[in-house]
C-alpha cells in the first residue's frame, strides 16, 4: 500500500490502529443476528462490534458532494467509527464507458472536503494501483497493511441491493462488515438479503436510518456545466476547485455542439 493524504497531509498508510477484526468477530455472531434481523442500527450487539472500525467509503466522488459527507459522518456517530476512509476509485469497474474527471482531480476534491475533520482521511490506493478499482482488492490491501484492523464498508442501499453483482461479494464479507445508508428514490434495504445469499458470511450488516438528502452527483456536474451555482451543494472548497479548474464545462460544450 502506498502513502495516503490524510487531511491534506501525506502519511505512511501501513500503520492501521483501529480494534482488531479478528477480535471484533470472535463470539459475535449474535451481532450479525441482530443486524439481519433488522432491529435499529443502535442495537448493542451491532454498535459494540463496530465501535472503534475504519469505516471505508469508497466512491467516484465526481464531485463529492455533502450528501456523502453527511453519510460519513452519520456512520462514524452511530457506530462509534474510529475513522472513515475516503477512497476515490480510479477506475470505477460499474461505470464503464461513462466520461469521468481525471482522478488527480477527483481527488483533490475529496482531499478539500475533508480537510478540517480529523475523524476524515482520504487514500491513495485506489489512484496508485493499475486496473479495475474492485472493493475486494482494496480491501484486501488495507487488511494486508493492517491485520488488525476491523474494517466497515459503507454504501447505499441501491448498492446493497446490487452487491451479489460485485466482483468477488463473498470475499468482500470475510473482509469487512457493511453499513448500510438509505439512498433517496431508491427502496428500503432488504436487511435479509445477505443472510439468505452468505448464510455463512461472518460479516455484520448494520443499517442506518438516515440521513436522506436527495443530492446526486449528476445534477451537480449538469448545475455547473450550464453555469449555475453549486454552492450549499458542495463543500465550499469543492465548488471553488471546481470553478478554478472549470470542471464539466467540457460537457456543456458538447451540449452545444
């Protein structure tokens, strides 16, 4: 694993503190009982278990935007997160095709929403390693670069319900729990879905019950292709970067083309 930027500043990324997995899993199965269960995401098996985690929230974050930034922080106050881990993907294995910002860009976006919160940190291990940006081999690496430390993935209830489609979903649960966050216009999670498809997955699976910002990154990238303010929308340092750069006005000029 190379160096991370935490905060905007650069540190050795081998050094992972959190409270062990391995010790966070042992005897813990009633915790993964309770989450499946759908009991509240403050239920005690399932806090005490993930109290003190790296939350990892991986994303394009084209641009990151305060949803995601409510989400991170709504995780890290329910479930005790020792730390939510910022990890912009490269190259998004679900969006093939699609034009994204480089991700140097991307990057430093994320870098700059972030800044000033110490729970925060952003990584470079998705940027720095070549091909697919695959959750599992992120995972993995952060597992490899810190053995004891428990890991919490964090997505939407919209990715939930896709997981079975992900590249290698029964590793994923052997190295990390989930977060579940609801996704405006998109269903409830099924809390049962895991338990059905990995009856034997150690994971746990914790849902939160908010917040629900209706906030997409699309109609951002079209709000500042066509000229019009994203402030409130995203961090202040996110919209002046993106003004200062003149991100997505490529695609308004192939609007009009």
């Amino acid at each position: 694993m190379g160096a991370e930027s935490v905060g905007g500043r650069v540190t050795d990324g081998a050094g992972l503190t959190s409270r062990g997995r391995t010790d966070a899993a042992a005897g813990t199965s009633a915790g993964r009982t309770d989450a499946a269960a759908g009991t509240s995401a403050e239920s005690a098996g399932v806090v005490d278990r993930l109290r003190g985690a790296t939350g990892v929230f991986g994303g394009t974050f084209d641009p990151i935007h305060l949803a995601h930034l409510a989400v991170a922080e709504a995780a890290r106050d329910t479930f005790g997160l020792a730390r939510v881990l910022f990890i912009p993907a490269a190259q998004p294995p679900h969006k093939p095709g699609r034009d994204i910002s480089p991700v140097e860009d991307r990057l430093a976006m994320v870098e700059a929403a972030v800044e000033g919160n110490p729970a925060f940190e952003v990584s470079r291990l998705e940027v720095e390693r070549s091909g697919p940006s695959y959750t599992v081999d992120t995972l993995a690496a952060l597992c490899d670069a810190g053995p004891r430390d428990h890991l919490a993935l964090i997505l939407s209830s919209e990715s939930y319900g896709e997981f079975a489609t992900w590249h290698e979903p029964r590793r994923i649960l052997d190295l990390a729990d989930l977060i579940v966050a609801p996704r405006v216009g998109y269903a409830d999670a099924d809390r049962e879905l895991i338990a059905r498809q990995y009856p034997d997955a150690p994971a746990a699976v914790a849902f939160m019950d908010g917040p629900r910002i209706r906030l997409s990154a699309s109609e951002i990238r079209q709000r500042a292709a066509e000229g019009r303010s994203v402030r409130y929308l995203v961090p202040d340092a996110v919209a002046a970067y993106i003004g200062d750069h003149g991100l997505y006005q490529q695609h308004r000029r192939d609007h009009r083309s």
